[in-house]
C-alpha cells in the first residue's frame, strides 16, 4: 500500500530513493562535519545529539524531516556537501522550510549546480507515516508518494 | 530561471537579466530563489552594515574559497562594510596551547591568510573588525531601531533584533554576504511586524536575577525558534539599557538563541519594542512558560560531564563566549585578585583565557591597572573564539571550564556559575 502527499515544490525533479527519517530538527553542520573534514567517499550522520540518524548513510538518501537546525555556519554546509559528490538525492520538510535549509539548498543549486530535490510543508501526517527504508517517489508538482 | 514569483523592482530586474555582470547576476538568482523559499513576496534594501558568521575557512568545512574568488574577481563588495565572528585560534601566545595543538590548528587554518584576504576585498571593514559582540561600543557596528539588515551569527542577530531594536533574519552563513552585496533581503519572518509578535509569554519568578545564560538556555529550550515576551526582570535590571542590562541581555540572548534558535525577544519595560506596544506585543493564544528557582536549579543539575576522564582536575577555563565587554573585563579584573586573596594565593591555578573583542581589549589594555592585575595573576587575553578553539579533536579532549552555557552546548566544556567558577580557577579544584 502507498500514501501520496502533496507539498510545495522549492527545487523540484522527478526522483526515487530510500527515505531516512528524523523526528526531530536535522542539524545540517553536525551531522555532515565529519565526513566534510576527512572528505568522506559516503557521508554518515555524525549528530551524537540525534539518535535516529546518528550513524547512518546520508549520501544517495532522501531525507525526511521537520526542518532544519543548528548554527547559521551550517548554510555553507550543504553546498559543500554537493561538490564532494556526498550530498543526499532530496530533503523532504513535513513543515514549512527554515532559513538555514532554504540557503544550503539554494546554494548547492546555484553555486555548485547540483540540485537536491526539496519539497516542503508536507505536514505531520507526512512525517508520521514516512520510515527508514520505504521506497519513495518525488514528482516535479511538489506530489511524494511512500510505498 | 522561470519567471519569479517575487515582485521585483526595475533594478532587480536589470540585475537578474545579467545587466550589471553575470556573477551579480548569479547572486540575484540566488537570493531569488532564497526569497521563494521563504515564501517572501518582495526584497527590501538592507539599510546597514552586515554582520557574518565565518571568520576561517576551515578547510572541508568552511565556506568554499572558490566561491569567494569568483565574486571577488568580479569586483564585488558588500554595500556597507562588514564585521565578522571572531578570529580563528591562532594566536598561540595567549592560548596555553600544547605543541600539537599548535600544530593542528596550524593544519586546520592554513588557509586563513587568503581568506582574510578575500574577506577585504568583498567589503570587511578593517583587519580587526573581529568580534562575535560587533554591537558593543568599542567595535560600533550598532545599527539603529527599525533598520533592516541581513546579519548571521545566531547570538548577534538576536541582539541586533532584540536589544537594538533593528530588523533581520536568522541568515545561514553566505547568504549573508550575498545579501549584502546586492543589499537586498527577502522580506519574511523577523522582518515583517507579524513576524517580530510573541508566541509565548514567559514569566521570571525567580527570588533573585537569574544567570543570565541558564535563563536563556531555559527559554531557548522551551520555545526553541519562537518570540517570547519575557516578563519580570525589570525587578532586577534597570529598564534603560545601561551596561549592566545591555551584558545581561547580550549573554541571555546567545543562550536563547544558540541552545533553541531565538532570533529575538522582548523583555518587558526594558527592550524597544516591548516599551514601544507592552503586551500587545503577544499573539492571541499564546502559550506561557513559568520559570522558578527549581526550574533552573534542576536545568543547571541536568547538565552532564562530557570530559573524557569524569573526575579530572580542570586544565583550562575560557571564559567570553560571547565575548566580553569592557564592564565584564573589569568585572573579572577586580574579582580575580580578591578570589585570590581571600585564598592567599598570587596566581590562578588554572590556565584562564578571557576573550573580547580587539577594540575592547585594546581599550581594557590602555587602563593598565586591571590588565595589570590580570597579567599578574596569570589570566590571558585573547580576541578568538572559544567554540573555535574547543571544535577539534585534540582539544575537546582538555578539561575545560567555562561560565559559558553556549561553549557547554556545542562543546565538552563544563559550565560553572561566575561564583563558583572563580573558586575553581583559583584553588583548581571542583
């Protein structure tokens, strides 16, 4: 059985992966610091302060999440992310985006030329249903469907 | 690029179509698609000097220098000079660093030189204009009420907001400078009258002035990325912003601001907005948040010890995260050799750093008797970062102290309350 959710489409492309979920705020600089640092081949959640992803691969994954968090540095950290090649297929925001996520994102778009797919305000419904490893499909219109 | 949604004004169009150059152009198409994200229907000019977030450029985490070059190549600048954060550690006299630690940081910011550099050409206002306080006095980077900026740096931006009365976003590093080359911001969030009333109000019934930075670090906990409306510390502070309630909110706000992501407060009586509409600043269906002594004697208890060895004696204490002013330094300066005193004792038994901005330091300097008294004692003064100093592996493994709860929170430094930690640095023991 699949559910369909529909957001609004920030950075849109027709795409498919594997969902990892976080329930609560994605600290972009921290989970990504390390693998930046020793220019990782994958990037793995190095956030010890969010026990869902901690550990786990990012790269290649679509994220879902409320939004992002952490310090206004973290805005120089997706772009980054992007041109190490370390950078997951799309984030998906249950809520409306925040400040830091829309800059990473924008700039990872503009500076780097790579887009990661994001869509946000998908709502809690979204983010209660959604779980690590389900198969999802992200349309242009801003429509994810979770298989 | 589509047809923004935004409206634009003929020279953001012109901008946009490549007429003032085409790196302009790319940093007009980003700030576009920046605005659309923040679901902003229109800019509005910034009105004053920015303030940025990244001072170094550490290599793999720090913004791209390639990135930096192209705009300066292309002779852009910032349309009013800039400040930034503090300086990487690198002045290794004033740090007690060990040789490897030296070495790492050399590693870490090697290049440093050519991103000082750039940060010249692109609009920073001089070679010390390095503080994360760039409001105070000293330094000058004081905006007044109701201008709009585009500042980064979560501590500055809600003193900017909140104390100053000025008007600016919770901007990610680099947008900040994008936005201060075009002097456009998206007008969203903290920038529109909506945006800047209270979702909570939080009522300080405590039976003496809080620490400031535990009263922060519970209100930042507890409405994370909201407006509170504070009320109850004018019992303690005086309601014109005097040295005294200027530090207080400065050290109250950075806790706000970096254990939730406050980007601005009002305290009741005391901060523009609050005297200008009181209570009317609170939105209907508000939600409240009463704070005692238990509340923050048990916060204060949760802390935990993320030294590596629990029961070490302390190695080192830094203390101005923020950085300190002028009254703070003197503060220290005249409670550290009475501490020492009081013990019989002639220097500190730990290695105490206190960090301020340049101008202030060179100003605390110029009166010598307190820099005497400090020197003499011991204490170092430095204008880096602490959070920069403690982020590597090398030193996050050092017992450090601090009254800091931002550097407790992103760090393994453990926080002490000013009182208490004067006995620790003095006797060296916990």
């Amino acid at each position: 059985m699949s559910r369909v959710f529909k957001g609004r489409a920030i950075l849109p492309r027709n795409l498919e992966g594997e969902a990892l979920v976080t329930h609560s705020g994605f600290n972009t600089l921290a989970s990504f610091y390390k693998s930046m640092l020793t220019e990782a081949e994958v990037a793995i959640c190095h956030d010890q302060g969010n026990k869902e992803l901690f550990g786990k691969q990012l790269t290649d994954k679509i994220i879902c999440l409320p939004k992002t968090i952490g310090s206004t540095s973290a805005g120089a950290t997706l772009d980054r992310v992007a041109q190490l090649g370390i950078a997951p297929k799309a984030m998906l925001f249950s809520q409306h985006i925040d400040s830091l996520g829309a800059a990473g994102l924008v700039l990872a778009e503009v500076w780097v030329g790579m887009r990661i797919c994001t869509i946000d305000q998908l709502g809690d419904d979204f983010l209660e249903y959604v779980k690590d490893g389900h198969r999802i499909v992200a349309k242009e219109d801003g429509t994810v469907v979770v298989e | 690029m589509k047809d923004p949604a935004m409206k634009l004004t003929q020279e953001e169009r012109d901008i946009l179509e490549g007429n003032q150059g085409l790196i302009l152009q790319k940093v007009m198409r980003t700030l576009i698609l920046y605005g659309e994200a923040l679901s902003a229907e229109k800019f509005v000019d910034i009105e004053g000097p920015g303030h940025f977030s990244i001072p170094f450029a550490l290599p793999g985490v720090g913004p791209r220098l390639e990135m930096l070059d192209e705009l300066a190549e292309a002779g852009l600048k910032t349309k009013y000079p800039f400040t930034l954060d503090p300086k990487a550690p690198l002045d290794f006299e004033n740090l007690f660093l060990r040789r490897e630690q030296e070495q790492a940081f050399d590693e870490m910011f090697r290049n440093q030189g050519p991103y000082d550099r750039r940060m010249l050409q692109l609009g920073l206002r001089d070679e010390d204009a390095y503080t994360c306080t760039p409001y105070l006095p000293e330094v000058g980077n004081i905006a007044p009420k109701g201008t709009i900026l585009a500042w980064s740096e979560s501590s500055c931006v809600v003193y900017a907001n909140s104390v100053l009365g000025a008007r600016t976003n919770r901007n990610a590093a680099i947008m900040d400078i994008l936005s201060n080359i075009a002097g456009k911001t998206p007008l969203a969030g903290l920038l529109t009258d909506q945006g800047r009333r209270a979702t909570w109000r939080v009522e300080v019934d405590t039976s003496q002035m809080p620490n400031p930075q535990l009263l922060g670090a519970a209100i930042g906990m507890k409405v994370l990325e909201d407006v509170p409306y504070v009320v109850g510390l004018d019992r303690f502070l005086d309601t014109e912003i005097n040295e005294t309630t200027r530090d207080y909110l400065k050290e109250m706000g950075a806790a706000c601001a970096a254990i939730g992501a406050v980007g601005l407060y009002h305290v009741e009586h005391i901060t523009p907005e609050a005297i200008d509409h009181g209570a009317n600043l609170l939105r209907h269906g508000h939600r409240n948040y009463h704070i005692d002594d238990e509340e923050l004697r048990s916060l204060m208890d949760s802390y935990p010890v993320m030294w590596t060895e629990k029961g070490a004696k302390p190695e080192k204490c830094l203390i101005g995260c923020p950085h300190l002013s002028l009254r703070e330094l003197k503060w220290w300066a005249c409670q550290i050799p009475a501490a020492l005193e009081a013990h019989h004792k002639d220097r500190l038994a730990v290695d105490t750093v206190l960090c301020a901005a340049p101008q202030v330091l060179q100003e605390f300097k110029a009166e010598e008797q307190g820099y005497e008294r400090l020197r003499s004692a011991g204490v170092k003064l430095s204008g880096t970062c602490p959070e920069a100093y403690m982020d590597n592996q090398l030193c996050a493994r050092d017992a450090v102290i601090t009254n800091s709860n931002k550097l407790r929170a992103f760090t393994t430094a453990r926080m002490f309350l000013d009182e208490d930690l004067l006995e620790v640095i003095v006797t060296g023991e916990i």
